[in-house]
C-alpha cells in the first residue's frame, strides 16, 4: 500500500542503488555512496539510514528484519518503487547543479587567492588523476551509466584545475 510521499533526490539514490544491489541494508547503501556516488552527489549519512524507513512506510521499498543479532533492516524495491523510480529516470531534468564549494565560498568572503589556489590545486589534481585512471581501468566497454558521469567529473576537475592555476600565477 502507498501512501502519498513526496520523493526528492535522496529518496531516488535508495530507490536506485537498492534496485542495482536486490535488497540492500542503510549500511550497505552508504558503502555504495562512498565508493562513487558521493563524488557527484552530496548526501549526509543519516540519510541513507531514515530515507529507507520512509519509503518503506510510504509502499515504495518492503522491509526485512533479521530475526536475531543486530536485527538489520534489509530493504528491497516494491512494484511502486521500481515504477516510481522508471518514471524519474524517464524525466529529463534542466535543474542545474547545486555548487558548495569550500574554496570559492572562502574567496567570496575575501580569502587571499594565491594562498587558497595553493591549498585548492593539489586536491582537483589528485581527484582528476583518480577519475582518469578509473576510467582508464573500466575501458572502452565501460557501461554508459558509469562511463558518462565519470567524463563529466573529469571534465569538471579539469576546469577546477584550470581555475585555481590561474589564480595562482
């Protein structure tokens, strides 16, 4: 049974990484977020922990209690979840992008440049290297879903670079 719930964008990466995982605890979701979702979407802990509990109340995920030991909640897609969850990725969206960046809100507040682009450099450089080299190890027949969203943060790491070189000299 669903009761009427508003989705938002944390209640879509549970029903996602649920559906690619079959049945997934909250702890197994925010080990999914850490190894690569979370380098393009911010998303706090705790939620990975009550968003479950609420798409469960609301039909869109069934809930399984382990009868004994730590009694973890495992979670696994309804008919209502998995439709809900085609219908977004049916949806184009022209949202842009939320940006929170330390760096840019520091010099916004009047952070010397130099000294921010010197801390700021090191950082995109290293995670533009990580990017390369995991696209690099997945190759050419990388799946899109994957191989797409990894050229994006490349291309978005090399402009940082770009910026805070800049601002360097």
């Amino acid at each position: 049974m669903s009761s009427e719930i508003r989705l938002t964008p944390t209640s879509y990466i549970v029903l996602g990484l649920t559906e690619a995982a079959g049945e997934a605890t909250p702890y197994e979701l925010k080990q999914v977020v850490a190894a690569g979702l979370g380098d393009f979407w911010s998303i706090q802990h705790a939620q990975l922990y009550s968003e479950p509990e609420r798409l469960a109340a609301g039909g869109y995920l069934a809930e399984r209690r382990e009868k004994g030991g730590r009694r973890r909640r495992h979670y696994k897609l309804t008919a209502t979840g998995r439709q809900a969850l085609r219908d977004w990725l049916k949806e184009p969206t022209a949202d842009l992008a939320e940006l929170r960046d330390p760096g840019l809100l520091r010099l916004f507040f009047g952070a010397e440049p130099k000294p921010l682009s010197e801390a700021q450099l090191p950082v995109h450089r290293k995670k533009l290297s990580d990017y390369e080299a995991l696209l690099a190890e997945l190759g050419a027949d990388a799946p899109e879903a994957i191989r797409l969203p990894l050229e994006a943060g490349i291309g978005h790491e090399r402009e940082w670079v770009r910026f805070w070189s800049k601002i360097a000299k």
